[in-house]
C-alpha cells in the first residue's frame, strides 16, 4: 500500500534535531579511532557511516508517522464534514465553494442539495423513488427546486415519473405545484441528514472497500454502520428504513487539500430478504449559476 508521510513542520523540525543528536552521539563512540592516529580516508569512511547510522534511524522513526491514502482521505472527509450539521439549509448561502474553471468571475455560485428514498419491495417490484433537489442561488439567495416521484419496472415501457416545482425559506420546503396528498405529506415535514445528524468520527467505522483516484479527482469509502449508529437510526425513525446493519458509501469529487468545500455524495443501502430494496442517498454539489438553477 502506498505511503505518504504527514507534512508537518513541527514534526519534521523534531526529527532533524534527533538527527543532529544521534549523528553527534554516534560519532563519538568512534572517536577512540582519531586517538590513535586515524588518517584522513578513515575519519571520511567513519563520519559516513554516522551518517548512514543516522538515516537509518531517522527513517525508522518516519516509519511510525506514515498514513495510508485511505487515512489521508478519511482525515479530509472528517475535516469538511465537520460542519455539519447545519442549524438551516439556508447557511448554504454563506458557504464558500470549490470553484473550477467553469465558473464565470462574477457567479457566485449555487449550492445543489438533493436526497433520494428509493425502495424495491421484491424483483417483480419496481423501484418506486422520492427525489428532492434544491438550488441555493448565492447570486440571489433564493432557493428553488423540484419534486420527483418515479416507478422503474424491469419492462421499461411501465416507468412513470411525476415532477413537482419546490422552493425553499423559512427552513421549509414549499410545494409550488398542485400534487396527491401523499407528495404533501412526505415534503411537509422532510429533512436532511445534513441538517439534522453529525458524522463524527469516520475511524471508529468498520471499513469495507475504498477506491481513490487523484487525477479526476474522486475519493470513495463504504463503510459497515450498525444497526445502532446514529445515523443508522436516524434513517429507521424517520423514514422506516430495516432495523439492521447498513453500507455507507462517502465520495467525494474536489481536492483533498483545497480549504473551500468539496461535492459530496452519501448512500446508504439496505438488503433485506427476498431481494427487498432500500436506500437513501444525499449529495452536496457546488456548481456554476449558468446552468440555469
């Protein structure tokens, strides 16, 4: 596995002391050669080979201090995931995003937030989903959005999907269109896992795959969420998900070092018997106001 040693000057001027002292302290067991009239080509091979003393053991040290990438990745998710929760989805406006050269000098940006339900009841089933995307304007500080129902069957020619104008203030979302009674209900008192539930510490999670690629760039870990993690129960309170363990999947498209946030992605999944179905997914993007949001 590769290894990338933690840049940190506090550290690096620590190790160059012991460096100086281990050389110093090696040297001198040595002395008792130049006692005894040590010529100039020995005290060269002898100061050499303090030195090489010296690397060795500083090298050692180093060894203690190395991170994986899957650490180095996990440390930047914790790092902006931090923030959240939110105390209101509007604070988005305040928030500075990862720009790209896609945006305009004078766009502002828009913050896309959208959440999925998505649930397949068997194979014969289909997979009946409840999107919500919303666009925080900070050009203008509105956010508007839609609403989207839809059924996939196995036949494709049975889809159907509906769609919904929203917006979003007062730390509510408003159906703008007219819609069924169950659409209504589910948007009244819908919220956010961004602005309800914290991530806290990603290391304490049992890791189950990761894939990472600094040249797009793209960061991936699933991770195994017990049945009573917080957020695991958050998901089974609030919107009936199994009572059982799940797979968190975090990715993340934007430099790692980069101050400014990230697009984030979350999913979490759920396998039940005879094939069931369920999932929440929840994604944070930052994007050019061109785009028309």
């Amino acid at each position: 596995m590769k290894l990338e040693t933690v840049k940190n000057k506090e550290i690096i001027a620590i190790l160059a002391k012991v460096l100086l002292i281990s050389h110093q302290n090696n040297c001198e067991s040595f002395n008792v050669f130049e006692e005894k009239g040590a010529d100039m080509m020995s005290r060269r091979k002898l100061n050499a080979t303090c030195i090489v003393v010296s690397l060795m053991m500083l090298l050692q040290g180093c060894s203690n201090i190395a991170i994986t990438k899957d650490q180095q990745v996990e440390q930047a998710f914790e790092k902006h995931l931090s923030i959240y929760p939110v105390k209101s989805l509007e604070d988005f406006y305040d928030m500075e995003g990862f720009r790209d050269k896609e945006f305009d000098k004078d766009d502002k940006g828009t913050w896309v937030v959208s959440s999925k339900i998505a649930i397949q009841k068997d194979d014969s089933s289909p997979l009946v989903s409840k999107n919500i995307y919303l666009f925080f304007n900070k050009n203008n500080n509105k956010a508007t959005g839609k609403f989207v129902l839809s059924k996939i069957y196995e036949d494709f020619s049975k889809n159907t999907e509906n769609e919904y104008r929203i917006a979003y203030s007062n730390n509510k979302i408003e159906l703008l269109d007219n819609a069924p009674k169950e659409v209504e209900l589910f948007l009244k008192d819908y919220k956010f896992l961004v602005e309800e539930k914290s991530f806290k510490s990603l290391n304490n999670l049992p890791k189950i795959s990761s894939r990472h690629n600094d040249n797009l760039p793209l960061y991936s870990i699933n991770y195994l969420i017990k049945q009573d993690n917080e957020i695991n129960k958050w998901l089974q309170q609030k919107y009936k998900f199994m009572k059982q363990d799940a797979i968190m999947n975090i990715e993340n498209s934007g430099e790692l070092s980069n101050s400014s946030l990230s697009n984030f992605y979350f999913k979490v999944r759920y396998k039940g018997k005879k094939e069931e179905i369920q999932y929440f997914r929840e994604s944070i993007n930052f994007k050019p106001s061109k785009g028309g949001y």
